[in-house]
C-alpha cells in the first residue's frame, strides 16, 4: 500500500507544481492565459457557437470537436473525453451553451496548456539543470508561440494532445535519464489517451522505449519490450474498434477520404505552405485574411484563417530558429533524451511536410510538436555551458528572437481582436 502511495505522490509531483518556483510559472499563465479567455468567452461568441460547426478561427472545429470529439479516423476515442469536458461545461453553465458554457470551456483549456508549459519548465530545469534564468526565459518564448495563445481558449484536440505529449515526454525522460524502463501500464495508459486524441500520435509514445538502456543486448529486455509495446496496441486497437461497433472497413474508407480532401492543395507552392505554416505559423502569427463561409445548412458567417507572411523578417526568424534547433541536434546527436524528441518531431515533418496531410492549415497542428522548440533550446544551451562566450550569444540570440515574437504576436492578436468585435 505504501509503495502505491509513493507512485501516486510522484506522479502529483511530476503533474502539478512541487517548488516555489513551479507554482509561481503555473500561476503566472494560468492568469494571463485566464484572462484572455475569460474576456473572449464572455464578450464574444467564437469559442462556441451553436450554429458554426468549424472554421470561425484558423480552421479550429471547436463546435465539432466540444460535441463528437472529431472525426473518428483522426480521433478514435476523443468522443468520449470530450463527453466529459462537455457535460463538465453544462454543469458549470446550468445546462445551457451560453456565455457560463465557453468561460468554462475556455478555462479547461487554460488549465491544460499552462500544464504543458510547468511541464516544459520542470524539464529544462529537472532534466536538462538549466540555470533557473535560462529556463524562465525559454518558457517565456515558449508561452508566446501562437499555438500556445489561441490553444489557451480553444476547445480542441490539440489542446489536450499538447498536455498529453509534453506529460509524457517528460515522464519519459524522468525514466529514462534514471535507466528505467517505462511501465506497461503507463505505456498503455499514454497510448490510450494521447492516440486516442489523435491516432498518429502513438507511434511517439513508442519511441522512448526504443532508448533503455541495454534494450538491444539483452533478449530479457527486449522481449519486455516487445510485449508492452504489442499489449499497448492490442488495448488500443480494441478500444477504437469498439467505438466504431467493430466496423473496421470505415477506418480505411475514411482515412482515404480525409487524407483526399487534406493533402491536394495547389493554390501556394509547398515551400511556402511548409515554411509560413508548418514550421513558421505555429509559433510566429503570419498575415489574416478573412472569408465567407457557411455551415451548409443556410448559415453564413465569417471565418479568419492565416495566409504566408509578405515579409522577408518573418522567414529569416524561422531560419534562425530552425538554425538553432539543427545546432542542438547536430551538438547532442549521441544524447537519448535528444533523439527521442528529434525522432518524434520528424514524424510530424514526414506526416505534413512530406505526405502533404493538411500542409495548408498545418499551423493548427503545432500542439503536437511545438513543445520541441524550447526543449531542443535547453539542450543547447547545456551543450555550450562550459562556454561562456557562446552562451552569452545564445542568450542575446534568444531575446532578440523573443522581443521580435512577443511584438508580431501581440501585434496580430490587436487584428485578431478587431476581427471579434465586428463579426462575434
């Protein structure tokens, strides 16, 4: 019973905040985050509206997504998390979608992306030991990616599966910097609820077991591994066959059709849709245009959604930062802990980049791998903190990349703002 006790009194510790100074970075976004979308969810309609079923904003689907879950190839199990976070909201509201309804929904959300920034922050500073200044100014840029600000209000998948990953990343690293091996009941667990929200998604809770230690020279272990990894799978597979009534062929059906519908985009060349929006629109907020839409059933409405930045600043603040990202790789390539987050980000890059699946709305997308970023930063700046020289340009890099992000983006939400005072 105690040894139970113990793994619940760690597992608290690895989720909430466990010092002073965990607390204080927890609370300081959940504030700032709580604001803002406290101040939408009262004063504007566009978290959740009956009537707008998707793409009021940067092609979120939050109506959709709050009352099905989601399309069930993409998101086999989230129907039922979000039965939860939906009758969660109705309670709080008294059981009507008005104002009480997206306040609490949008505070659901603030919970769970300031719960991914503490976990960022708790591995830079328990796993990588930055010093404490450092940690606090990467989490700083972290918190003023664009997908961490409109995730901070938006009732989606990918806010979940920005809390799920980061979680279990650094959980995964907690193990694997102590060479233990993961859990086959965690693995499950982690295979559950993060390929649930999105079925790609489980190859990378996979990827830290491919990293214990002695895996490939001891049979013992490897069939450990091989075993949890094959009982996570068979979990997971009766679990969404059994959401899907055991209807198997409308898995590939429906694959097929959305992988159709999201992958043939000719109107801006690839280059640009894989810069502006996959690598550059998750973090740094390009240009709006807003168009008509409807919700097929008479409806008309306004949607914003991004377009490819007109600047040359904006692609030269990707390249510096992908830069930097390619230096903390090339630096820690022999590093396990920086392999399994490269790996898992490369999936992401094979699955938009390569395979083309929703390349143009893929700044939606950054919850699933964004919290790289500022982890792949603290690598780097271990790799060099013998150096002072180059610290201290790494440093100077990193504020002059922040005050330029901060600006743009503050800079964007003022027009995001606009946008909800005319239309919502």
């Amino acid at each position: 019973m105690s040894k139970l006790r113990i793994k619940f009194t760690d597992f608290f510790k690895l989720l909430f905040p466990s010092t002073g100074i965990e607390l204080v970075v927890f609370l300081f976004f959940l504030v700032v985050y709580g604001y803002l979308g406290s101040y939408i969810a009262i004063h504007h309609k566009i978290i959740f509206d009956s009537r707008i079923p998707w793409d009021a904003y940067f092609s979120f689907d939050n109506k959709s997504i709050v009352m099905s879950g989601g399309s069930f190839e993409r998101h086999p199990l989230s129907y039922y998390f979000f039965n939860w976070i939906r009758e969660l909201a109705l309670l709080f509201s008294d059981g009507k979608m008005d104002g009480n309804f997206r306040f609490a929904l949008a505070w659901f959300s603030n919970i769970a992306v300031s719960l991914s920034i503490l976990q960022v922050f708790k591995y830079l500073k328990n796993i990588i030991q930055l010093p404490l200044i450092i940690s606090i100014l990467l989490i700083l840029f972290f918190g003023s990616f664009s997908t961490l600000i409109l995730l901070s209000f938006t009732p989606e998948n990918f806010t979940y599966t920005l809390f799920l990953l980061t979680l279990f990343n650094h959980y995964s690293a907690v193990k694997l910097k102590k060479e233990e091996k993961i859990p086959a009941l965690a693995l499950v667990f982690s295979g559950i609820t993060i390929g649930g929200l999105t079925v790609t998604n489980i190859i990378k809770v996979f990827i830290p077991v491919l990293f214990e230690k002695g895996l490939f020279k001891n049979r013992k272990k490897f069939g450990n591994a091989v075993f949890r990894v094959i009982f996570t799978c068979i979990c997971f597979v009766l679990l969404y066959l059994n959401r899907i009534d055991f209807k198997y062929q409308n898995i590939f059906s429906k694959t097929s059709e959305q992988y159709e519908k999201f992958s043939n985009v000719k109107s801006t060349p690839l280059w640009d849709m894989i810069s502006s929006y996959f690598f550059g629109g998750n973090i740094l907020f390009s240009n709006f245009v807003i168009r008509d839409k409807h919700n097929m059933k008479g409806f008309e409405y306004k949607g914003i959604i991004m377009d490819v930045y007109s600047s040359w600043i904006p692609y030269i603040f990707i390249a510096v930062l992908l830069g930097l990202i390619l230096w903390s790789y090339y630096k820690n390539f022999n590093n396990r802990l920086v392999q399994v987050i490269m790996i898992s980000f490369l999936l992401d890059v094979v699955i938009h980049c390569i395979m083309k699946f929703g390349i143009h709305t893929s700044y939606i997308y950054g919850g699933h791998f964004v919290f790289i970023y500022p982890i792949l930063l603290g690598w780097l700046f271990y790799a060099y903190r013998k150096s002072p020289k180059i610290l201290s340009f790494l440093t100077a890099v990193l504020c002059i990349l922040f005050t330029y992000l901060a600006i743009n983006n503050y800079v964007r939400m003022t027009e995001f703002f606009w946008f909800l005072n005319n239309y919502y």
